[in-house]
C-alpha cells in the first residue's frame, strides 16, 4: 500500500510538471503591451504622475523614478526620467531571467542639447494589457566608458 501511495504522488508530480511546461508555452500569447505618452494615459494615472512630478519640481525627489499600477484591463508601469534624460523601453515581454511573470528593459539616454522639453512630455508609460501578475523593471546603464 505504501508504494503505491508513493507511486501515485510520484505520478502526480510528474503530470503537474508536464502540464505546467505545456503551457507556459501558450500563457503569454494573449498579452500586448503600449507605449504611451502622458497624454495618451488615462485620466487617475495622469493624476497620479502630475503629483510625482509636482515632488520632482519641488526637490523632494530626484533621479529616476518608477511606479506601477493596476488597472481592470491591465497594467501600467511608468518611468519619469532623471531632469536631463529621456527614456528608451527596449524590451517588454516573458521574463526569462525567472521563468515567470513580465518584464521590461530601459535606459535613459542624454537629453540632446536644444529646445527644453518639459519632464511631462519624458515620461514613458507601458501599458501591458489583459495582464495583472508580476512585473519587473531592469534598467540597462547606457554608460560608454571613454576608451
């Protein structure tokens, strides 16, 4: 009786692990993502990057900022540069790097020397749709050592 105790939870096993892989494979097929400007976001998350912005003109925070927010058809993540950066998204998709969930890849480029550009028209939205698990921001320094 043991043994085939120990028999059925080896099987068991064995079927959730085939499943699981099976269908990693299909489990992000059905999710897009967007590029948006601020202007092309939606209304409360307008308003909640006009108050992060308000913190950036005031000194109260500085660098590069970062936020997520989830929403009933998705989920937004949005970067605010650093004051003389712009931001380049160059990967959304799978995260690989652990086997689960979404993930996006950035950089901030040097601002090019001309017209001033308002911190509201930098801010980069990424809107991943009909998705409500985990996301991972990784940034990839675009730093060229001198050489």
């Amino acid at each position: 009786m043991k043994k085939c105790r120990t028999l059925l939870i080896i099987s068991l096993t064995m079927i959730m692990v085939l499943m699981t892989a099976c269908t990693k494979e299909t489990a992000y097929e059905d999710i897009t993502y967007e590029l948006l400007t601020y202007e092309e976001a939606p209304i409360y998350l307008q308003e909640r990057i006009d108050a992060i912005l308000l913190k950036v003109e005031n000194g109260e925070m500085s660098g590069s900022i970062i936020f997520q927010m989830e929403a009933s058809d998705g989920k937004f993540a949005v970067i605010v540069p650093p004051k003389d950066s712009v931001t380049e998204v160059q990967y959304v998709g799978e995260d690989e790097t652990i086997g689960w969930g979404m993930m996006f890849r950035y950089t901030h480029l040097r601002e090019e020397d001309g017209e001033a550009v308002s911190l509201r028209d930098k801010v980069t939205v990424i809107k991943i749709n009909h998705y409500q698990g985990a996301l991972r921001g990784v940034f990839v320094s675009s730093y060229v050592v001198p050489g």
